[in-house]
C-alpha cells in the first residue's frame, strides 16, 4: 500500500499551522501511510487537477478559497451546504470517477472552545469579518444557542451587516460577545487591531479571535485589560482538525 496524501488547500500558506500539525500526528500515532502537505493555488477552479496529480485522498481548505471552491465540488454534507462554507473535502475514486465531497468541520471546531465559556448575556454577537470562517461561526451560535447574530464588514451590505465604522459603542454596549474572524493581527501583521471601541468592555464580555498565530492578538490583549475573557483560535484548529481527520478515515 502506497501513501495516503492529504493536504491544505490556500492562497499563502507560509504560516500555516495545519501541516506541522497532521505531521506530528502521524509521527505521534505511528502512521506512516499518511502524508500531509500545503498546495498554494492561485485559482481554485485547478483543484481536480492537483488533487489527481498529486492523488489526494482528502483535503482542508482555507483562506480565501471556502466559499469559492463549491461550484468545484461534486457533494456537500448538509452542513456544509447550510453553512455556505467549505473548509474539509474527502476525495473518493471509482474506475473512472473522481468525487469530491466538501464538509464544514469549523463549526464543531468553534463549539468545542467556545462551550465552556458561552452565557446567557451572550445571546447577541458581533462577528467581525464575512468571509467562510464567519458563516461558520455565525451557523452554530444560531442553531446551538439561538443567538442573534451582527456582522461587521469593510464592504457596503445590507442586511444583519454593518460597516466597520459603524461598530460604535452602542453596537459594544449590547454585544457582549465579540468574534474576530478577519486576518488582521495575524503574524507577521501582529500590530493590526479591529478599530472597535474597547472602554465599553468589562468582565462580562468574551472575545473570541479565530488567530492562532500569534496565541494573543492586539485585540484580545485590549479586550483583557478591560476584564474580558479571551480565546485564541488553536482549540478550534485542533478539534476541526481531528474532526476532518474522522472524515478522511470514514
């Protein structure tokens, strides 16, 4: 039996914490069968192509390619689907047929660290960012805790969604919840901060940044010198990541 290869699908990957992850995994568990690599692409409409060149039994998906890719896939999972956002596929073959399936393993990843720390005064959320991580996040606080949801983002929209400017202290004031699902302060960006008002924040707030790179964000620091409760993104990195890894060996 030849190699399993897996892998992570992106645009820039140079900080990517998911192949120095599955590699110590399959080195910790004796799984030498198994091969974990990054695949930078430029355009996501290609991933046939590398998944049959380089015979990819499964892969993660990440920044800026979630949504992007599902018009390349030939399944969703039904969360997948509800979400709208894609950041695990599993690649099965036949003698003649390459299928691609596409699952959201970022919402089980989500609630795995937010459920220790989720209280009733955080029925109403900020999310700041659109993207497939946001959708992700936003799905589960809906159905697991029937929150509301606000989102924050640089582009004029409509619906639940507000320009960046416009998180004032009142938004704050009645949101005592507060997701960074945006790449600003991720290294080697580490001074970038949402531009919100933090005086308003004090011990009943929890701020959540999705960033593992660094372990505390400019965000979260400002949100802790106020008293806010504060996670980084790495126990939802490992529980989606084990949760992809399940998906792989069905």
């Amino acid at each position: 039996m030849g190699k399993i290869n897996l892998g992570l699908i992106g645009k820039s990957l140079e900080h990517s914490f998911s192949e120095k992850y599955f590699r110590a995994k399959f080195i910790k568990e004796n799984l030498d069968d198994y091969s974990y690599q990054n695949y930078e692409l430029d355009d996501v409409s290609k991933i046939k192509e590398v998944v049959e060149e380089n015979q990819l039994s499964g892969f993660n998906v990440t920044i800026p390619y979630k949504e992007t890719i599902i018009p390349f896939l030939d399944e969703l999972s039904e969360t997948a689907k509800d979400i709208g956002a894609v950041n695990t596929v599993k690649v099965t073959r036949t003698e003649n047929t390459l299928k691609l399936v596409g699952h959201n393993t970022d919402a089980f990843g989500f609630h795995q660290l937010i459920k220790p720390f989720f209280k009733s005064r955080h029925e109403r959320i900020l999310i700041l960012g659109t993207g497939g991580a946001s959708k992700a996040v936003a799905y589960l606080l809906k159905k697991q805790y029937g929150a509301s949801v606000l989102f924050a983002s640089r582009k004029p929209t409509e619906g639940n969604i507000i320009n960046w400017e416009d998180v004032n202290e009142n938004v704050i004031r009645f949101h005592k919840m507060i997701v960074n699902t945006t790449p600003l302060g991720m290294y080697p960006n580490e001074n970038e901060i949402p531009k919100i008002p933090f005086d308003k924040m004090n011990e009943e707030y929890l701020l959540v940044d999705l960033i593992y790179n660094p372990l505390e964000t400019k965000f979260l620091k400002q949100g802790k010198e106020k008293g806010a409760v504060t996670l980084n993104g790495l126990t939802m990195l490992h529980q989606q990541a084990e949760k992809s890894w399940r998906i792989w060996k069905k």
